[in-house]
C-alpha cells in the first residue's frame, strides 16, 4: 500500500463528490463527470495512487483548457460487426474505453470476439477497470493504449515511444485475475508522486535528456523513463504502437500529448479485445480450471525467506478491501492536488481538508 504513514483516511464517497464539482466546474458534463470519478475512484481503491484521487485537477485543467472537449462523443468510423474503428472526437479516455469494452462485451457474446481500434481519444487513466468489466461479464479482456513519448529504443536517447501500458483481465473463483503494467519500469504518474514527496528515484528508474542514468525526478520527467527487461520492454512498446497508432489510423507516441500540455489535443490511440468464454467452452469450466491453476500457484513450493506467493490482483485487493472500510490515505501529496483544485475551481474546501 502506498503512504500508510498518511496523516489521516477519509471515505471515498466524500472525495468523490468534492471531485465532482470540480469537474463540472471545468466544463466537464455529469455524465462525462460520472465515468471519469468511477475510473478514478477505483484506481484509488485498488492502490493505483499515480493514476487516482490525485488526477481531478489534471483532467480538469484540461477540459478548461480545451485539451479534451466534453461532452464526450464517440464515432464509430468502420463496423465489420466483430471489428470496430471508433473515433473518440478528442473527448475523455474514460468515457470512450468505458463505452467502448461494453459495447464489446455486447457483440462479443454474439460473435465470440470483438475488437475495436480507437483513435483521436485521450488518457484512459488505470486500464485495469476495463479489463475487470469484461472479466466480470463472462469475457476475457485485453486493452492497449499508447502514450506521449518517455522511452528511447534501446541505444537511443531520444523518446521515441509511450510507456505503452496493458491489461488483461479473466474471470476467477476469487475475482478476476488481473495484469496492468506499463512498458517501463514505472509510470510517469508514480515518478511525480516521488517528485512531490522530495524523494529521489530508486535505481534504473529513469535517464536524463543525455541517457544517462539518474535518480532526479525532474530530470526524469524531462528526460526518458526505462522500459522493463531493457530490451524486451522496448519491444513490446514498439509492438503496442503498432497496434494503436498505427492499426488505428491515428498518430504514434511521438504524436500523442502530454498530461501536462493542457491545451492540446491528446490523440491518444487504443486497442480493445473482448472474448466470450461461453463461445470456446462454457465459463464454469472455464472459471474452476482458472481457480486450480490460481491455487497450484499460491500453493507451490516458497522461495527461502519468502511467506507467500501472490496472484496478480492480490495486493489491489487487499489494498481495496483495507480503503473500503477505513478510507482513503490522505497524504500530503493527494492534499495538495486537491487544495489546489479547489482555489483553481472556486469549490468550498470541505471540512475534512482542514
């Protein structure tokens, strides 16, 4: 869990809806308003901090700014009934992913499979959400984004590619089953979340603007973020960007705005999957082969000095269950952001800020 040191937990529903204000304040509308909070409300509660409670202000700086236009309304440009090319008309990530998985999940329980590539959209935020949407209806889901620039190929010192997140999520006996990693060793999001605590980086985190090695935040923020697994982490994002940018027909990373740049147009690409498992074989089968597998593994034999072994979605678990019902850590940093919103937005600060 990240900052359990925080000064004080407050419930999930009250940020929410001092959230909410602020969104509307910017221009966002309800309903845009609405999908964006529950992505954002469930990063918070899986632990996903980086990409949180601590985003209102960004995404709202950019609906002001004119980054991202609310309402948000999406073009599908191509249907080929299981294949879809959707434009997200520069509208919010969330909105266009959330629409977009279910309305996959839809068609894919009359064709088996459905897929969409999506242009013209902006940050998704988490993607685990959407991944554990199609996981808990019966479907296992797999989404790509690509993202503005922050990794050089391997021997360059020019960002070339986005840290390229994905996910995949199936269902389980005990909740699905659920991967999201980026591409690089860490997140743009939890690199500023360091920056704003006056911490350096751990090791082989990051490379300045020369592609050197560095444990500043800021000159990482300028500079290049490491991809995973050195060479293979490069791949796989160079693989990512071929299947969002490229399939889509929108730009590729080195096109994609930054989070920061609020005035300007994100053209973030995506990729979505959806798989029926009722079509391959039925879900129940499906569902006690995955829970054998999963227990096997929690079961096999322990490295020395080790006390358990984890499935991916475990520790967000844990993490959401603790958040659930003792609240939100509110830490300096989350504060902060939220304080700020609220001079920024002209939102009464409420008493738990105090």
């Amino acid at each position: 869990m990240t900052n359990t040191d925080a000064v004080r937990r407050v419930p999930l529903a009250d940020i929410e809806e001092f959230g909410k204000k602020v969104f509307r304040a910017s221009g966002m509308t309800e309903e845009d308003s609405n999908i964006v909070s529950e992505h954002i409300a469930l990063a918070s509660l899986r632990g996903t901090d980086s990409h949180g409670l601590v985003r209102y202000l960004m995404y709202a700086r950019r609906v002001k700014g004119g980054g991202v236009v609310s309402p948000t309304k999406i073009e599908i440009v191509k249907d080929s009934g299981a294949s879809l090319l959707i434009d997200g008309g520069n509208g919010l990530g969330q909105v266009v992913g959330q629409k977009t998985m279910e309305l996959l999940v839809e068609r894919a329980k009359k064709s088996g499979v459905a897929i969409a590539s999506i242009r013209n959209s902006n940050h998704l935020g988490a993607l685990a959400p959407y991944t554990i949407y199609a996981a808990n209806n019966g479907c296992i889901g797999l989404i790509t984004t690509n993202a503005s620039p922050r990794m050089a190929p391997t021997n360059g010192s020019q960002a070339m590619l986005g840290n390229n997140p994905w996910s995949i999520a199936t269902p389980s006996p005990d909740g699905p089953v659920v991967m999201d990693l980026a591409n690089s060793v860490a997140a743009l999001g939890k690199v500023r979340l360091i920056k704003a605590r006056g911490e350096l980086l751990p090791e082989g985190w990051a490379r300045d603007n020369e592609g050197v090695p560095t444990r500043d935040p800021q000159a990482a923020i300028t500079g290049l973020l490491e991809p995973i697994a050195g060479y293979k982490g490069y791949v796989m994002a160079l693989m990512i960007e071929l299947l969002t940018g490229t399939l889509s027909g929108g730009v590729p990373s080195t096109g994609v705005g930054a989070l920061t740049d609020v005035s300007r147009a994100g053209q973030t690409s995506h990729f979505f999957l959806a798989i029926s498992i009722e079509s391959l074989m039925p879900e129940e089968e499906f569902v006690a082969s995955a829970g054998k597998l999963t227990s096997d593994v929690r079961n096999s034999r322990l490295a020395k000095g080790s006390t358990e072994i984890l499935i991916p979605g475990d520790i967000e678990n844990r993490i959401s269950k603790d958040r659930r019902s003792a609240g939100i850590p509110l830490t300096d940093e989350l504060l902060d952001a939220l304080k700020t919103a609220g001079s920024e937005f002209n939102i009464p600060l409420p008493e738990w800020m105090n």
